[in-house]
C-alpha cells in the first residue's frame, strides 16, 4: 500500500483537456446583456485577452500548455495524491479514500491552476494590469501571485463579509503587491448602488464582480480575470483530474466515486472533467459536486439564462441559479457563495452525467474536524464539503459493505481559516437537527 503517488515534474500535463470536444451535447452560447443576441468573440475582448476568449470558444480536444505555465506550475505540481488511510480506519469503511491535494500549492488552493494561465496569456498580448474579485480570497491571492509571477499589477475586490472575517487573506494578497479592495465599495457605481440600498450589506461575489467589471472596461491598460465559472478556467483545472488519472493508474486503482465541492465550478471540473469522458466511454462512476445548503445553486436553483454579477453587465450564461440578485447567507466557506454554476457543470446535470448534493454547516465542519484528527490535514471549509460527502459515501460503502474507491478534491487547506473553526468549536455554527451521521462514525470527533 502507498500513501502517498507522487509524479516527477516531467509528468505535470502538456495539454489541457477541453471536455466540450467529447460532449455529445452542445452548450448553449453566452448572450450579450444589451442585445440578447449570442455574444462575439470581439464582444470579449474589452475584457478578456483573444486567447483566452479563443480558448473559451473553442472545440479543440487538447489545448497545448506553454512551457513558461508549465515552468512556474512546477513550483507546487503535479499535486500529490494522498490514500486517506487513517480516515478510512477511522470510519472502519472497506472504501478505499484517495484526495488530491490542492492544498499543496504556495497560496493554499487550486485557485492557482488558472491564474498563472490568465496571467501569462494576458502578458503575452500586453496587457499591464489585471482587476478581480475575491470570495474567500484563495482565488484574489491566486491571482495576485500569478501577476507578481509575470510583472503585472493586480487589484482584487474582496467580499465584505470576507474581507473582515479572513484578514490574513488579505494581508496574504498585500504580500504578493495586489491592491485589496472591500466589496461592495464606494469606488465603483456598481457598489454605490448597492450601499445606497443597504449601507451594511455583507457583499457576494455577484456584486464584487460588477465592481471589477466595470473597472475594466473603464481602462484601456486594464484587463479582467474570473476565477471559475467560464470554459476557459474549468479546462485550465483539468490539469487537477489528468494527474489524478495516472496516479490511480499508478496505485492499480479505478474511481467509483469522484467529489469536489461546488462554487462556482471549477475545482469540480477540474478533477472530474476527464473522469467524465471515461464515463461518456461508458465507465461507471458516480460523480458528485457538493454545495452548502444555504447556497444551493445546483440543487435547488433553475437551470435559465442569467447575469453572472449583480448589476447585470456580464454575458448572460445558460446555467444553474438562484437569482443574479440572490445574496447568501454568510457562511463559512465565502468561496461557496455564489448564485450561479458553470454552464458546463449545469449542462452535466441536466443530463445527468453528474449528481449534485447539498450539505449543512456543521456537518461539514465536523466531518472536516474529523479529517484533520484523522489525515493532519486541515480543509478549507470550502473543500470541507468535499470531505464531507467522501465520509457519506465512505459509510454507504461500510452499510452496503462494498469496496468503493472514492477519490475527492482537497480544493484548499483551512490555514488560514482559524475563525471559521473556532466558531465551530465554541458551538457557534447552528447544528443540523436532520443530520445524524455523527453518532454513526463509530469514534468520538
Ligand atoms: C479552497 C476553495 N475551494 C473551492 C472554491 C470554490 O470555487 P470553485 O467552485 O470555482 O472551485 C473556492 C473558492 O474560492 C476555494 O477557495
């Protein structure tokens, strides 16, 4: 048995995998907010750079990986793959659990996988300043690393409720030489609006991305860059499930069960994409995206035409929502909240090619309490998500006495989320009254 499956840096992936090449269903396209007529890739460009808007559009099975991203991702890739042998014991499962450690990355997430990407083409085509808004700050300091990495300027608007809960993110973000902005803010028409309604308004990643859009396109020297959600940022995840895939390989493994917490959709999509054109191949595998119950895009939302922000400026997506004006709760886990999905992830839903579960609060932090006893490490409440449907599902299997192998996307570790855990340990965060799986673990947690 192996802890750990480790690859060389010679095996980070040279291309990244484009699942619309596979799907046997086309998505439907972007609209433009104004016209409602398909957006153009020249409708883009006041925004984005032509290779990423070529990349979003694009039909092709493999987009080569340039070397000078492959050069500064083998800085934290390829990520290990970590059999969670001690949480296995601990559930007394026949499962065999596998996470992928995103975590492993010097911000702390996935969220670097795209930005180094974003960062380099937009470079390439000239570009000196990149705006961006930030949930739980894991993507705004993402970013921020990724300009510091080409010599570019970043500035981030950072949620509220964020910006205050999480203050090391932000001076993590300062680090790296990013402009770190409060959302909604005074500095955009966008976010005066709002505070004019609501002077105490927490903020969420719809409003904080009308803030940096509007910035953008109000500068010539500026460009923007989203942190999940479009075609482009999911395939620049694939790298996360094509690793995956050769160090099951490796271990003489198959997935059963693949999971990743859902926000926006790309650390899902980044592990599952490649798994799902083996199911398209007809493989058998259940592949779960996980959502908080007080956000539930997937599970409860409509699948419609929407804004991706709140003041409506963004192309209209075919996607999962609650509302472009929805606000969530605040909640722990502030990279969850967000009223939409990816329009690939949502067109996987619709057909069933995936499976979408929401979860509470505290289930989530204890079955993330419960990992660390376990494996050491510490989720991110975000990816506590994941590990909490990789505990469900690990129970099933012991119930229905089955060895599963459940692979799950540790999207970020919780370093830096210490509030969020002391509030849970001092009973703060509102206990389930429908969930009782903490008297099945068999272990005291
Ligand atoms: C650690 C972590 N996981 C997951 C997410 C959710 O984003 P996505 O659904 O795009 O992976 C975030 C967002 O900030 C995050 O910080």
């Amino acid at each position: 048995m192996q802890k750990k499956i480790v690859l060389s840096d010679k095996e980070i992936p040279q291309f990244y995998y484009n699942l619309q090449a596979d799907l046997p269903f086309s998505l439907d396209p972007p609209l433009h907010p104004g016209t409602r007529q398909p957006v153009s890739p020249e409708d883009l460009t006041a925004i984005f750079p032509r290779a990423l808007i070529e990349q979003e559009m694009s039909g092709l099975r493999e987009v080569p990986i340039p070397e000078d991203i492959r050069r500064v991702y083998a800085i934290y890739r390829p990520t290990p793959l970590i059999r969670a042998t001690e949480l296995e014991k601990a559930l007394n499962t026949p499962a065999r659990i596998y996470f992928k450690h995103e975590g492993a990355s010097p911000v702390g997430s996935h969220k670097p996988n795209t930005a180094i990407a974003q960062a380099y083409y937009n470079k390439q085509e000239g570009t000196r300043r990149l705006v961006t808004e930030t949930g739980a700050g894991q993507w705004g300091t993402a970013l921020a690393f990724a300009c510091r990495t080409f010599g570019m300027e970043c500035k981030v608007y950072m949620v509220k409720v964020s910006f205050d809960q999480k203050p090391y993110r932000k001076i993590l973000m300062q680090v790296y030489g990013a402009e770190v902005i409060a959302s909604p803010s005074v500095f955009t028409k966008a976010g005066r609006a709002i505070l004019e309604k609501d002077p105490n308004c927490p903020g969420s990643l719809g409003i904080a991305i009308s803030e940096a859009v509007e910035e953008a396109l109000g500068r010539t020297d500026t460009k923007y860059a989203l942190g999940s959600v479009l075609n482009h940022v999911l395939m620049h995840q694939t790298v996360i499930g094509l690793e995956t895939r050769i160090q099951l390989g490796l271990a003489g493994e198959t997935a059963d069960v693949i999971i990743g917490c859902h926000g926006g959709g790309s650390n899902f999509a980044g592990l599952a994409f490649p798994f799902i054109r083996d199911k398209i191949n007809g493989a058998k595998i259940d592949i779960i995206a996980v959502e908080p119950e007080s956000c539930p895009t997937l599970t409860q939302g409509k699948l419609e035409y929407d804004f991706g922000d709140t003041a409506g400026m963004t192309p209209l997506l075919k996607m999962y929502t609650l509302g472009h004006d929805f606000i969530p709760p605040s909640i722990h886990a502030g990279g969850l909240r967000y009223h939409g999905a990816a329009p690939l992830v949502s067109l996987l839903k619709e057909h069933g090619l995936i499976r979408a579960e929401a979860v509470s609060e505290s289930s989530i932090f204890r079955s993330a309490v419960l990992f660390a006893q376990a494996e050491g490490y510490i989720p991110a409440p975000e990816s506590a998500h994941a590990v909490d449907m990789a505990i469900r599902e690990a129970l099933k299997a012991r119930e229905e006495a089955k060895e599963k192998v459940i692979v799950f996307n540790l999207s970020g570790h919780g370093l830096l989320d210490m509030q969020s855990y002391q509030a849970y340990l001092m009973g703060n965060v509102a206990e389930d009254a429908s969930d009782d799986r903490n008297r099945s673990f068999g272990i005291a947690c």
